[in-house]
C-alpha cells in the first residue's frame, strides 16, 4: 500500500525544512515530494494532512524489552509494536535482560528477534559483565556485532576504577559510554524521592545527590581519561542538569536524555502509594521538574527518552515498597512531549523533533534521515493539535504500568513508516 | 449520637481525623470507660465480623483491638502473616479478597510497608482501621495517647509535649504530631541527628539539642522505643551512647515532679527509659493501654455501626 499525504508540514531539522508539501510514500521510498499536486493510483491511499506533520522517524534510545528472560512483560515483536504505534521508528533496547546483553550470543539473539520489523531495534550492550560491576565486557566484538551503546543500565557501574578502565578500552575506538546514574549505598531500599514527603509517607528515600555523585564522578573520570563520550541517561535532578551544562560550557563530550515522567510528574503523586508512581530515578520535586524542562530548552539534555519499562500487572499490584520500578513509555511520550513541552510553550516543533528523533541518531552516530525524493520513508507522522485521552487498554505493549492512563493530550501520533511497512497508529 | 459520625468511614492515618471527628472518638470512649461492666457485651457489633490482619508481630495492639471488637459483640477471626498462604506466594490483594470472601466487614491492619492500609482500602468495600504501617501511622496509638492526656490534663490544647528517641523510624511518632498539632499542642521533637529527618522543619516542630532543656520545656514526655535492629545498620554509635544522652532518667522526673511519662510500649528498659521510673506516678503507660480498649471500641462502634 502507497500512502499519499497532501498539504502536509513537513519539518525535518537536520535539512532545515519546515514547508507544506506533497509527498508520496511508495514501495517503501519517498517517491515525490512536490508543492503542486501528485497524482494517486487505485494502490495508493490518499491521507488528508492538513492538519498533520511528517518528520523524521521518531526514536527513542532507552526502552527495556524483557526479552531475552522475561517474556511475560514485553517481547521484541510487543515492544516494537508498542514502539510503532506511539509513533517510534527506532528504539534502543537496554542490556538488562536475563541474561544480560554481555555477550555476542545475546546480540545475535536480539537481531534475530527484530528481522523485518517496522521499528529498528539498536542493541545496547553492558559495560560490564553480567551488569555487575567487575569486569568490563569484551566491547570490540560487541561493538562488531553492532552494538550502539554501552551502559550497565538498571543499576550503575559503581566501581570508580571499573568506569575509568571502561572509559580507557573505550577510547581507541570512540564508543559511546552510558550510564545509570546511581550511587547504590544512598538508595537501598528508596521507594522515592528523598524529600520532605518521603518522611511523611514513612517511605525510604532516593537523594538526589545520589544521582548527582555518580555524574560529577563519570563526567571527571571522563575527562581524565581524555574527554571521552559519556551520556547520563535518564537525569531527573537540577544538580545533573547543572553538571552536564557546566561539562558541556568547559567543552567536554557529553549528552543526556531525559524521561516525560521527569518533566511532567512530582513526588507528591506518591501520597496515593501507587506503584505507577515508583520509577528509577524516582520522581523528584518541582524545583527538579522545572530544571529538567530548562536543560530541554537550553539544550543541555539533549534527547527525550522514555526508560519504557514494562512490568505485569501481578507485579505492580502489591505493597508500593515492594513494587518493582518503572513504567512505560512509548505509546505516551509524542503526546506528553507535544502537551508539555510544545503547547506549554517550552520547545518549538523543530526542537520536539530534535529531541525525538535527530539527536539521538546523532548521538549513536547513525546515518541522518532525510525526507527527500529517492530516500527510504522513515517518518512519522503526527497531529500537533489533535486532542485524544490516554487510554492503556489499546496499548500494543505487554504492560499497562502507566500512570497517564485517562490523561487528556494534545497531539497524537497518526502513522509509523519505516522499512516499507507502516502502522496506522491506535491509541 | 446515633447521628454522629466520623468524616472517613475508614481509619488510615491521624490526618484523617478533625477535631470534631476526634472529640466524637473521645466521648464515645468516654461513655464506655463509664458503662463498662465485667461480663457485660455491648450489641454495637452485632453480626459484624472483624478480621485482625497482622503481617508484623503485635502484642499490645492485636489484644486490644481484639478485646474491644469483642466487648462490642463482634465475631473476630485473627491472622498471621507466618502462618499463612503468603508463605506459599499469595500476594496481598488475594489474600484481602480471600478473607473478603468469608464475609468479613472491618480489617484491623497491620503491615511493615508503609502505605498497605491505604492499598487495601482502595481495593475492599470492607472498613480498613490501621494498626501500625511501616513508618507510616499508628492512628490508634496517637488516639489513645491523646486520650490519655485529655483524661489527665482536661485539654490537650497548649499542651507542651516533647517526643524523644527515634523518630525517623517512628509511625508512633508521625501519628502522634499530626494528631497532637490537630488537637493543638505544641510539639518537640529531641534525638541523635541520624534519628531526624533530613529537613528538620517538615513537621513544624522544633527540635531540642539536649534532654535536660526539653524536660525543662515539657509537659509531658513522650518516649519512643529504640529498636535494637538500628545498631546493626550502624545509624548510631553504641547503645550506651544513646542512653546516656538521650535514655530519660530518673533524675529528670525528681526535679519535675508534675512532668507526666507515657511510652507506646513495649519498653527497653536500661535504654530509652530508667526502669526506675516505671513506678512513678505520672508514667501513664499501663494508663495508656487501658485507655486503648476503649478508644478502640470507640472507633469500631463508630466506624462499623451501619455496615
């Protein structure tokens, strides 16, 4: 099926483009892209655009899909098509499956999972081995299998002299060092965010400092061993956002993503105790959701990414404290982004996108899309006004551990297309 | 009073509980600390079943609840986390919805997490009270203690009331200063600083550095139980250290005599407390647990009368 989209925005901020156009998707390549008027044939469907934006494929460079180990909260096909119908054309799958994405086998595993999906699936791999802090993978062979990224991802590599020998066998070859920033010995046990809260609730709390340790160390180890590539990933506290600014101002080599929950949601959603609340980094306060959406703007955080983590049911239910963390992410984050940030006034549609789909590629040094004739159609397409209310029951994933369910957007995503297959988005 | 009744049908926390819903709790304990007689039921129960779930050990709590449900004519069945299905891996929900089943209407709960009452609540149309959540509440604790004061002083309001010992860990301690700031007392706090909370004015009340000024300031000293498990996470430096400064001691009650003692029980004597002093005229433990019965039956009649 041929998809032709008239009258529509297309922006694309890496070609600078940002016009009304025509364009033709067929047999998987963008086959014209023209202001005066295409004709359709009998296999084409025609998509009335006015009020749509095409733009690159979105991508987001931190999803947890389960698989290999733990089939029964998501797999690769559930988490793609969770990916493809919030509008997600890539994703990047973190190393924390069981077993641990260490080892070559695992990436070859992976691969064979994502063949002839619509959403590509980038593999990251831990830093070290089976994620426990040790010994660091063999990262050559990984890199050669196609890894994008590595992070220990679920926990922090908590050993100083560990990140500094993974920083060193990194260098040679420029890869991309990433880390959940955690400093365990101040979080065990958290429920929460380690505030005023916290102690009212009778809930152990996760200090922010404990975010913010682990960053200032990497970004110094980082630096020593000669300003290498280091990503913080999902930062949630205004001392992260002031590290990275002051790191990235003193010109050093480090990029950040950070999570819709983070600059949406306070700690205070957790007088209800539920467990869609619970997340890692936890919810911090609005003084930190307020400096998370200022490192948006300033460009100091550099992507959005969803930490998509889909736990069953008979999981979240029980004790708050005994709740695993996460939520998911993938079927809400356009929505959130475009509600919060664009109609909020913080981030233009050109700066969404960026967020949403150029920088992260940028970041894994994957090739740039481009929405010309003759290029392969790796797009989204989206409603920037469409008002739509969150309903978890249609989501593809696994999981509905969200705490948006019910929550009315503006701004939807409409159509994934991407390896010549497209979904029609249902949310 | 058959019009009277509480603003939450349920029992969660003291935040729940306004004035007016806590002079109703104290009259109505009032009446059966007056009507009670040795062998003699109250019908205010009559065909109500109450469960008593305890996922932590209680002594004092569970009999009390027990008693009191029963001087209301209620039946009551007892559970105990050690002996149950959730060693076999029933989770929580299902065993509420297990009981449920057997058509019981209130739920006396007690959990070591903090927020489970709240949890069940949410998922039952049964009556939560809670016993005791984690470093949650202890609502009836502070209910009782409360009452215990306003037996002794008339009033609680303007009160000077100094809690002392571990606080962080402390659902006692928590209710305590809700409640008591609600019936408008004043509230210190006096402990170690690994034994406060990170921002030392959430709750709005002072702390007093050493043991000597707050019995100089006090009314009333409220003790907290040290729990020995504290040692082993290292949060204080030696027991004896504790003791000797912030253990109250005989000689702080010799030199004011009309300070009134209470402690929620059970005690570590030799720790936070003088054994001497459980003597003493103004300690109000055991006063404390007396009052507890029928504070509890005060809550059970009002929270379980239409169901």
């Amino acid at each position: 099926m041929n998809l032709l989209f008239n009258d529509i925005r297309v922006i694309s901020p890496s070609q600078k483009l940002d016009t009304r156009l025509n364009i033709l998707v067929k047999d998987g390549f963008i086959a014209e892209m023209t202001s005066s008027a295409i004709n359709a044939d009998s296999q084409t469907q025609i998509v009335d655009s006015k009020d749509l934006v095409a733009s690159p494929g979105l991508f987001d460079m931190h999803v947890h899909f389960r698989q290999p180990g733990q089939e029964h909260k998501e797999t690769i096909q559930t988490g793609t098509d969770s990916a493809a119908n919030g509008g997600f054309t890539g994703v990047v799958c973190m190393p924390n499956t069981e077993p641990a994405i260490d080892d070559v086998t695992v990436v070859e595993y992976i691969k064979s999972k994502s063949k002839g999906l619509l959403t590509d699936v980038y593999i990251s791999a831990a830093i070290t081995k089976e994620r426990k802090g040790d010994h660091i993978t063999p990262m050559i062979e990984l890199s050669d299998a196609g890894v994008v990224l590595f992070t220990d991802d679920g926990s922090a590599v908590s050993r100083a002299d560990v990140m500094k020998l993974a920083f060193e066998y990194a260098a040679p070859f420029d890869y991309l060092l990433s880390q959940h920033c955690e400093e365990h010995t101040l979080t065990k046990n958290f429920a929460m965010n380690d505030g005023a809260l916290a102690y009212k609730l009778g809930l152990k709390g996760y200090p922010s400092i404990a975010e913010e340790m682990i960053v200032a160390r990497d970004l110094m180890i980082a630096l020593y061993t000669g300003n290498r590539r280091y990503h913080p990933q999902h930062i949630s506290t205004a001392g992260t956002v002031q590290l990275i600014r002051k790191a990235k101002a003193d010109g050093q080599r480090v990029t950040s993503e950070a999570a819709p929950h983070h600059f949406i949601l306070t700690d205070d959603y957790l007088t209800s105790y539920d467990s869609n609340y619970k997340m890692n980094p936890p919810l911090r306060a609005k003084s930190d959701v307020d400096a998370i959406i200022e490192g948006l703007k300033d460009g100091t955080i550099d992507c959005i990414a969803t930490d998509h983590a889909p736990h069953s049911l008979h999981e979240k239910h029980v004790e708050l404290e005994n709740s695993p963390n996460g939520i998911i992410g993938l079927e809400t984050s356009l929505g959130l982004s475009l509600t919060y940030l664009y109609h909020a006034g913080h981030l233009n549609l050109n700066q969404i996108i960026e967020k949403m789909s150029v920088n992260p590629r940028k970041i894994l040094n994957l090739e740039s899309i481009e929405i010309k004739v003759g290029e392969r159609a790796n797009l989204t397409i989206f409603n920037p006004e469409l008002e739509w209310t969150v309903n978890k029951q249609l989501f593809k994933s696994k999981s509905q551990n969200t705490p948006f369910d019910k929550l009315v957007l503006k701004g939807k995503p409409i159509y994934s297309i991407n390896n010549n297959q497209y979904t029609e988005c249902n949310l | 009073m058959g019009e009277l009744k509480l603003s939450k049908p349920y029992l969660l926390q003291a935040s729940d509980l306004t004035t007016e819903d806590v002079k109703l709790i104290f009259d109505k304990s009032d009446y059966f600390l007056k009507h009670y007689k040795r062998g003699e039921k109250f019908d205010d129960l009559k065909g109500v079943t109450v469960a008593m779930v305890f996922f932590e050990p209680s002594t004092r709590t569970k009999l009390s609840f027990d008693i009191a449900a029963k001087r209301l004519s209620a039946d009551t069945i007892s559970f105990q986390s050690a002996t149950s299905s959730l060693t076999k891996g029933e989770s929580l929900i299902d065993t509420l919805h297990t009981i449920e089943a057997m058509g019981v209407q209130m739920y006396v709960v007690r959990h070591g997490k903090s927020g489970v009452p709240q949890f069940l609540q949410e998922n039952t149309s049964g009556v939560i009270l809670n016993a005791g959540d984690g470093k949650h509440a202890h609502p009836t604790q502070a209910l009782l203690d409360s009452y215990t004061l306003y037996r002794h002083f008339g009033d609680v309001k303007g009160l000077k009331v100094c809690i002392v010992g571990d606080i962080i860990h402390s659902r006692v301690a928590r209710s305590n200063i809700a409640l008591l700031k609600t019936l408008g007392a004043e509230v210190t706090l006096c402990a170690p600083g690994t034994l406060l909370p990170r921002n030392r004015n959430i709750w709005d009340c002072p702390i007093i550095e050493s043991l000597d000024d707050a019995v100089e300031w006090a009314d009333v000293m409220l003790v907290l139980r040290l729990q020995r498990e504290r040692m082993d996470s290292g949060i204080l430096p030696s027991i004896t250290e504790f003791s000797k400064y912030y253990g109250v001691k005989y000689e702080h009650f010799t030199r004011k005599p009309e300070l009134v003692l209470m402690h929620p029980g059970p005690v570590n004597f030799g720790i936070e407390l003088d054994y001497r002093l459980s003597t003493y005229p103004n300690c109000l433990i055991q006063t404390q647990v007396t009052h507890g019965v029928f504070i509890r039956m005060a809550l059970l009649s009002l929270l379980g009368r239409d169901l």
